[in-house]
C-alpha cells in the first residue's frame, strides 16, 4: 500500500509513516534539549545586549510564558481569555533571527535578473529567513515557516500587522507561537484538528502543519487559506478527522485540488499512475505561478524579468517536512519546446548565514533555492497562504466553520 512509509529527513532512511515524528526526534539526545532549555532560561533572565548578524543558537525559553499556560488551565470564558490574550501579548518575545543586510530577497532578486532575459521570475516583497537551531532541530521546521509568513505579513500589510499577536509588531519566538495557537483552539479554531494533540501543545517537540498554521492566523482574523494536492488513493478522504502522517484532516476555509484514482499498478481513466503523478506535479506548479500572478504591484508582464508580488509566500508542507515558497521562475522554451518552471522556496533546515554568502556571490544559490517539478516526489502537498484583509467580528465565527472546496481531474 502507498502512504505507509516515510524518508526521515535526518538519516534519509524508510521508516513506518506514523513512527516518522518518533523516529526523527530520536537523533536528538534529550539531554541535549534540557541543556538547551537550561541555557535558554539564564539567557532570557540576561539583560539583553546589542546584537548584529549573530544567529543565537538558543531559541526555546517555556518558563516566560509559564503565567499565561496555568492561566489557561485554571479559567475559562470570553473575558478571562481575553486577559489571557493580553498577558500574552506583553510577555511575548520576540524571535531572534540572522538579519541579512539589504534583506534575502533582494539578493535573490539580484541573482535571478542576472540570468538572463529568457527568464521570468515573480517574486514576495519581503520575507526574514528563520532557520533551525540547534533546540529546535527535527521538529520545528512548521513553526519557523509560520515566522516567515509573519515577517512577510508584518512588512507588507498594514492590516495584519495591527492584529497579529496582540500588536506587538514583531515576529514571536516558537513557545509564544504555541500559546497562541492554543488560545485559538480555546476559541473554537480548528476543534477536529486540536485533538489530535489533546488542545496542548505549549513547551512541547511535536510537530505541526498547514492547519495549525492556519488556525494561528484565522484567529487574528487574517483570511488563511489551504490548498491540498493529493495523488493517492484516498486523496480527499476524511479519515476520522485523525492526521494522516504529518497532515491534519482537512478542514476551515480551503480550495481542494486532488489528482484522483491513481492505482498502484494499475492504468487508471486510460492513464498510468506515473502519468496522473507527472499531471500531479505539473497541476501544484502551475497553481503556484497562477497564485503569484495574480495579484501584483504592477500589471504583470510575462517579458518582464523580475516583478514583486503583492501574495504572501506560500506555507509548503509535505510528508516529513514544510518549507516557504517566496516565488516561482518561468523559463521560455526555446523553438516550440515547453516552458519550464522552478519553485522559489526558502529552507528553514539551511543556515541563514549560507543561504546569504550564496546569494552575495551569485554561486551555487541555485541548489538551495530552486526547485523543478521533478523534484516533486511526494504523493500529497499542502499549501497555506493568508489573502488580503481583516473579517469583521461577525464573520470570525466563518473562518472557523466553512467548507473545503474540491477539484478534480
């Protein structure tokens, strides 16, 4: 059967899919983690002291947020979570992160207009780079994702920033993260999908996914939308609303294309499995130019060679792994040949430090940052992205309830 087996992405070997999150996180020595989270404790209760372009390899500190979890346990109704709502939104800090001077992208940028006029690349505006550490490796990945569609959110749109995490304007760090996300879970967001981690995720290593990023962001009113890909089997199937893997059973505000039917060696609607997969991958890369596209700070023109787009950058998940994608590059064919397309993602598993000296030297950046269709593997993808505007408090109840639209092929 497909779906039951999982490359780690630590050792790369083929593990039972609902052992893959135990299996990563055995790489991990736990004393290793408590050494971490002791450090991270004496370092936030440290006056803070200037920094520039310093990655701190400590990021994880759960005792400052320690007030508001037993507030959570101990209260309940709108009044008391909107204290709790408050509380947080004071001592929340702020996640550090590597500052690339004149921003990531704009190397990129730079990088993509030096490769010739046969290209076309659309690109986010701004985007931070969150990269992994050291306290967070093997689990975190969903979560510095999370911090990257935030920067992008805090940059570009004045609305999110007046509302995202209680308006403290800046990005919070991973334990502040996981309280918000269970404040929105108190407040009805996502319920199906909170069971999954019994509505407690605070100072734990587990890992999340498009519908708890989207959860965090529609509970700020921000209009999180997911699109599902799917090319097995059961795509689209409920499941008991259990995660399958990595993924939450789909629910809340979602546009749902699936490549459906695909046997496992069998010809299927007069078209081989590895065809309908080929049309799979095809149909997520021409979604994501579609996305990009569509809304611009200019009339876009396919001749151009760099355009800035006004999307936010796209929460990419898959089976083991969720990564941003920022933009997307067409390639013209040459003498009637196809046109060709590679994804734009930022890794949060590449050091931020690495991804810049690449950038600046305009060598070997292509290895990290592009990425074709072929190298689309995996039988099901999720895409998480926030479209524009704020929803009226009488509409907030929606985002929690509406229904996944489905296409198929």
């Amino acid at each position: 059967m497909r779906g039951m087996f999982s490359f780690c992405p630590v050792c790369n070997n083929q593990v039972l899919s609902n052992e893959l999150e135990w299996h990563v996180n055995s790489h991990f020595e736990e004393d290793e983690l408590d050494r971490d989270l002791e450090l991270a404790q004496q370092v936030a209760m440290a006056p803070p002291s200037p920094t520039n372009n310093i990655s701190v390899e400590v990021d994880i500190s759960f005792e400052d947020y320690g007030e508001a979890s037993q507030a959570s346990s101990s209260t309940a109704g709108k009044a008391n979570r909107d204290q709790e709502i408050s509380h947080l939104a004071k001592v929340q800090l702020k996640s550090d992160f590597y500052r690339v001077e004149g921003g990531l992208l704009n190397l990129l940028r730079t990088c993509l207009y030096n490769e010739g006029n046969n290209c076309s690349s659309i690109v986010s505006g701004y985007v931070d780079h969150y990269q992994t550490l050291r306290s967070d490796r093997g689990w975190g990945c969903g979560w510095r994702n999370i911090q990257m569609l935030s920067s992008n959110l805090l940059h570009e749109r004045k609305e999110a920033k007046q509302v995202l995490f209680g308006g403290s304007q800046f990005v919070p760090d991973i334990p502040a993260l996981q309280r918000w996300l269970e404040l929105a879970w108190q407040r009805g967001f996502d319920q199906i999908g909170s069971s999954h981690y019994d509505r407690n995720i605070y100072g734990t290593k587990r890992w999340i996914g498009t519908t708890e990023c989207a959860a965090i962001f529609r509970s700020f009113g921000l209009k999180a939308r997911i699109v599902d890909f799917d090319s097995t089997e059961s795509g689209g199937s409920r499941m008991n609303g259990k995660k399958r893997g990595r993924y939450a059973d789909l629910h809340g505000p979602m546009d749902k294309f699936v490549v459906r039917g695909v046997g496992s060696d069998t010809q299927t609607n007069g078209r081989s499995s590895d065809v309908i997969e080929t049309l799979g991958r095809q149909v997520l890369v021409d979604w994501v130019w579609k996305y990009f596209t569509g809304l611009t700070s200019g009339s876009f023109d396919v001749s151009q060679c760099i355009t800035v787009s006004e999307k936010t950058p796209l929460y990419f998940q898959h089976d083991g792994h969720s990564r941003t994608i920022v933009g997307i590059q067409m390639q013209k064919g040459f003498r009637g040949s196809e046109d060709r397309f590679s994804l734009l993602i930022l890794d949060p598993g590449h050091k931020t430090a690495d991804l810049e000296k690449a950038l600046r030297k305009q060598k070997g950046w292509q290895g990290m940052i592009k990425r074709g269709p072929h190298t689309l593997k995996k039988p099901q993808y999720q895409l998480c992205y926030i479209d524009p505007g704020i929803v009226s408090s009488a509409e907030m109840e929606q985002l929690k309830t509406i229904d996944s639209t489905l296409v198929s092929f």
